[in-house]
C-alpha cells in the first residue's frame, strides 16, 4: 500500500508547474536542511540559489522536495527525493521530460534548442549514471526550462529548474553545478550508466481476437 501512495505522489509531483519566480527573505533561512533518510543535505544558501519550502508528500519521508530561488536571476528550482517500487532512472526521467515538454502552461518549447545528455553523479553516485533533458522556451514567463535525474543507494534524485533569463546554455551549467554541490554521503553501491529508453524497432501489432461460435 505504501508503494502504491508513494507512486501516486511521484506522478502528482512530476505534473507540477513551476510558479513565478518570487525569492523567499535570505535573512529568514538559516542553517542546513536534512533529509536524514537518503542523507542529503541542503544549506540556506547555495552559490545564488536561497533554500526555500520544504514540501512532504507522506508522513514518513519516503517523498520530499525543496525549492530554492536565484532573486538575481529570476531562477527557480525543485530538488525532489524520493523513493519507489521501480529504482529507474531512464523509466522516471522519461515520465518527467515528457510532461515537462508537453505542458502548455510552462511555455512553447523550441524543438531545435532541446539539449539531453549524461552526467556523473555526485558523491560516487556512478560515472555517466544522471541525464538531463534541457531545452528554450518560446512563449510564457520563462525562457528555459529543464529536468535532471540520478539515483543514489535506492533513493531518486530529480532536479526541475526554469529561468526568466538564462538562455539554455547558461541553465544547463546552472543545472549541472547545483548538481555537483549536492551533499550527501557516498554512495556504497555506484548506479550504472544511464541509457536512454528507445523505441521498439518493430511495432507489435495486436490480432483481433476472432469469436468465438456459442456452443449449441
């Protein structure tokens, strides 16, 4: 039962949509933030960024987020840990750059710009283990937008970011350095290289079932 509410919070979480910009008061957030199940550690500030709600999806911790905000440049980021029944990262990233690329209400994106590769994971997470999906907006209040992900000894990392005015380039560095300063203990088991999901070379085609004569 846990398994299933945890799930239902991760496919609500991965359908969140970034607000506008608004920095919480710097003066206001003070010592570290610690999430003592996967170890992660979250200062009041880091680089630009200044730590802001703490959200928990259930009771006991398995499914949290924090946000933080770059006033300076009108940045906003989601760091979500959590854990599930399917440890995937190319499954859940999947799922994750899929809404992101299709929600209307985050803006147009610009097909051309979109930007995907492989990251190490901090903490001897695994060597290639993280990807990212990176991409410009067209339309609406931001101008870049992206989703990175990582898994660290059973626990997943997602990281949602967007900009009103870092280009993609500069998001992306961004995105990758907020992930290099993550803090958590290292990881005993490193996670493999990421590989993306293909598509199936050869469609399945499915027969109609033929119907079956009532016995007489």
């Amino acid at each position: 039962m846990r398994a299933a509410l945890l799930t239902g919070a991760v496919i609500a979480a991965l359908w969140a949509v970034p607000a506008a910009a608004q920095a919480p008061d710097a003066s206001r957030v003070t010592g570290t933030w610690e999430h003592s199940l996967s170890s992660l550690k979250i200062p009041a500030n880091s680089g630009s960024f200044v730590r802001g709600e703490v959200t928990l999806y259930d009771e006991d911790g398995f499914n949290v987020s924090v946000g933080l905000t770059d006033p300076e440049t009108n940045t906003i980021a989601t760091i979500y840990v959590f854990r599930t029944g399917l440890e995937s990262v190319p499954v859940w990233l999947d799922r994750a750059s899929t809404v992101m690329l299709s929600n209307p209400v985050i803006g147009s994106v610009l097909d051309e710009t979109l930007l995907t590769g492989n990251f190490d994971a901090p903490n001897s997470a695994g060597l290639n283990s993280g990807h990212r999906v990176v991409t410009s907006l067209s339309t609406g209040d931001f101008i870049s937008t992206g989703v990175a992900m990582f898994s660290h000894d059973g626990w997943l990392l997602k990281i949602r970011i967007s900009s009103q005015s870092l280009d993609r380039a500069e998001l992306d560095a961004a995105l990758l350095g907020m992930i290099a300063d993550l803090d958590m203990a290292d990881a005993a088991s490193p996670a493999p290289a990421f590989v993306p999901i293909e598509d199936c070379a050869d469609v399945l085609s499915i027969r109609k079932k033929r119907k079956s004569r009532a016995p007489i």
